[in-house]
C-alpha cells in the first residue's frame, strides 16, 4: 500500500514549495500571497527510495460559515481523512502563532498521525522558532528548508516507518469498502444505473445531459462485500467545456477517478468509444486505478454480436497498455448483468492488489533474459540484474540495471506482455521503475 501525506499548515509558511520540492516538479503555484493554493493538488513524492502520495491543501483558516476560505478548509480535512500521516508545517521565521496552536490542537484530535516540519529553518533567523514549536505538543519539530532542500532525510526518517505501517495494514483493506467510481460521457445513464442497483431513486435522471454535477458517494453491500459507489459528472472534451460550474464539476470527476480503486468506464452501446471515451479510459489508466468496461443501453442494439466484436477491437488497438481489460454488456434501465459487472470489478480489483514474490520474479526475469537478450547499446551489452516488486495498487516492478536510459520501450513491452501472461495481471496497469546500480540485496544475510 503506498503511503499517503498530507501539508497542511496556515496560509503562506510554504506547503506548496514543500510539495514541489517532494515531487520534484513545479506543479504547485508558489508566491509570497497568502491563500494561492484553494484546492487539493496531489502528486508522486520521493525522498531516496522511498515513494508516497503527497497532498498539498489550501492554507488553514478559522472559518466555519459558507464563505470561500470554508471550503478550502473542507478540502483539507478530507485530505486528512484520506492521509496516512500529516505534515504540519509551521514558519520558523515568523514563529509559533495563535493560529499555528490552533490547528496543532485540531488535527492532534484527528487522530491521523503528525509530524511537526519547521519550514524556513536556514540560517540562524528560525532558530527561535523552531525551540517554540515544541509548545506545540507534538514531538520534537524537524528544522527544514523546502525552498533550499535542507531536512529532507530527517523527513525521510520520520516517514520511513509510516510506510512500513501502511504496509503492514495493506491486508486490512480487504475490509474496507470497495472504491466504485462510474464515470462516462453525458447521458450514458450513470445515475440510471446506480439507482437501479441500490433499488431506489437515489439519483436525479433524466434525458437532460449533465444533470448530475457533483461527485456522490454512496454506501452500498454486494455478496456480504461492502462497496462505496460514486455517481460523477459526465466528461465531455475540453474543448466544449465553457460554464464554470461545468469546469468545475469535470474537476470533480477527475478527483473521484483518483480516490477510486475501480472505475467503470460505462458507454452508450449506440455509440461506443467515440475519442471522448478513449481519452476517459486513458486517464484512469494513468492514474493507476482497475478499470471496467461497460456497454450500457445494450438492450437496444441488433447486431449484438457484430458491436462486442467491433468494441474489442477499439480496446485492443487504442489501449494495448490494459491488454484485456473486462468488458460487460449490461441495461441499466432493465437491471440486465448488474451482476456480472460487479463481480468483474471485485474480479479486476483482486489482480490490482496482487503482489508476486521476489524469487519468482527473478526467475522469471533470467527465463526472459535468455529467450530474448536486451539489444545492444552503442555497442555495449545493457544488464538486467534484479528485479522486486516494489508495490501493489497497480502492480509496480523495480528493475535494477546497468543503462536505465539506454532500455528501449520495445523491451519493457516486451517484460510487461510477459509478466500479464505468465503472471496473470490482465486488465490492470503495470508500471517498471529502472534504477541504475547492482542488486540492493546482494551480500545481505
């Protein structure tokens, strides 16, 4: 299970240049404004070898009305629920203030773990601040610099073992319900579909495209197995997108499909996998999540037989990176194979889950090696010498090897076909890290 983090901290003590400097991207707007950042932005952090989730939220403020600023602070917390470990970043320079204890006090009663980063700490000037933070109560603060890359294996020290919680709970997630996310283009009969398996009108319908504008989350049990379904805003391409309120619930969306650990992609079976749908299933593979086809309307279609063939066909040559991805045929509106949809996304996210054991992996690796060697490298042999598994949700393999830049992509089709087939990984992404170097493991006892 990857490690989840969250920044959290009043406005203006430098939670986005944290961010960018744990993403190593400028991904988050940084200016000496108070309140630039108002959303949740997420990305891939690392320090050393170690990888996680990182969370950047809006700035804390005290307010508790329907104003902007209460919003923001609504965002937050919910990156707190989903995080595993807080960051709460502080100014040294500025030093502890009323604010700052505060929102100490707050998230302490979260319950989510904390760590105390004081940010700004180079040179002597936040030397104060830093000694004050521990009034804080939270343990001792870390000194750090987001803007100059000071304190980050201290960091890397006091998240290390948060990782290695998180992946001693992985097993525990089984009792967890099931992320669901139903996204598709406007009017292919979300909300139908939902309604119908909950058994209820829960849900606005219509023929009316783009009634549904939110992201809902509804908790639901299929087979003793609890579920959390999540109804979103139809995706139409960006280029039609003018409304703000439309804009805005396309974010939403997009937010859903990276909190899901299932998406089903469900399409008009009139009128499948127009470039719009294409470009919907592209993002959710690239997030990472299990993804389901489903053809809905199917009712209404002829030549059945003919349309599943020609729907395979799309898959196959638009989305090779999901070689063979689940595809239902299903009514939402008559209730026609909810079941067999459901079981594929129990099915699907079984095999998202799934790890393989290093010494399987390595002697499938020297089998593939000598069936079929890397090419050469402006002259030079390129070494495949170890390979582990470095995480699950989707499956994700370290190959540790001599020209990581030199490896072509051809090659790392070729390992990646191999591991579906000889592994049984179909549907889901796969993703290979190249790291330069011997084998991490070698001389250890």
């Amino acid at each position: 299970m990857t490690l989840t983090v969250a920044i959290i901290g009043r406005p203006n003590v430098g939670k986005s240049t944290l961010f960018n400097r744990l993403v190593g991207k400028r991904l988050a707007l940084v200016d000496d404004t108070p309140g630039v950042t108002r959303d949740r932005r997420e990305g891939t952090g690392r320090i050393g070898d170690l990888s996680f989730n990182v969370i950047d939220t809006a700035g804390l403020e005290e307010a508790f009305d329907d104003s902007l600023e209460a919003r923001m602070r609504q965002q937050t917390e919910l990156a707190i629920e989903d995080a595993d470990v807080v960051l709460l970043l502080i100014d040294a320079r500025a030093g502890v203030t009323p604010l700052d204890e505060h929102f100490a006090n707050w998230v302490r009663r979260e319950g989510t773990p904390v760590v105390l980063v004081a940010n700004k700490c180079e040179g002597a000037a936040g030397e104060q601040g830093l000694y004050d933070a521990y009034a804080l109560g939270l343990g001792e603060p870390l000194a750090v610099s987001a803007e100059h890359g000071e304190g980050m294996s201290e960091l890397f020290a006091a998240l290390e073992p948060h990782q290695q919680i998180a992946e001693e709970n992985e097993e525990d997630d089984a009792e967890r319900p099931l992320q669901l996310a139903i996204v598709g283009r406007p009017n292919v009969g979300k909300s139908t579909l939902i309604n119908r398996l909950v058994g209820e009108e829960r849900l606005l319908t219509g023929p009316e495209a783009g009634i549904t504008r939110d992201s809902i989350a509804l908790d639901w049990e299929y087979k003793g197995k609890p579920l959390k379904l999540v109804d979103t805003a139809g995706l139409r391409r960006r280029a039609r997108v003018s409304e703000k309120v439309e804009r805005l619930s396309s974010a939403d969306t997009m937010r859903a499909i990276r909190f899901a650990q299932v998406v089903v992609l469900l399409l008009d079976a009139s009128d499948m996998m127009e470039k719009q749908d294409l470009t919907i299933a592209r993002q959710t593979i690239d997030e990472g999540r299990a993804l389901v086809v489903a053809a809905n309307k199917w009712d209404a279609v002829t030549d059945r037989e003919g349309a599943l063939q020609s729907l395979r066909d799309r898959l196959q040559t638009s989305l090779p990176q999901v070689r063979g991805v689940p595809v239902i045929t299903l009514s939402a509106l008559n209730g026609s194979n909810l079941d067999r949809m459901l079981d594929a996304a129990f099915s699907v996210f079984e095999v998202w889950n799934r790890r393989i054991e290093t010494s399987k992996l390595n002697e499938w690796l020297r089998y593939m090696l000598e069936a079929h060697p890397p090419p050469l490298a402006s002259g030079r042999r390129i070494r495949l010498r170890y390979m582990t598994q470095v995480k699950s949700r989707p499956p994700t393999f370290a190959i540790w090897t001599s020209r990581p830049d030199a490896l072509p992509e051809s090659y790392l089709r070729y390992l990646t076909n191999g591991l579906r087939e000889d592994f049984d990984l179909d549907g889901i992404p796969l993703r290979f890290l190249l790291r330069k170097g011997r084998n991490p493991y070698a001389g250890r006892k």
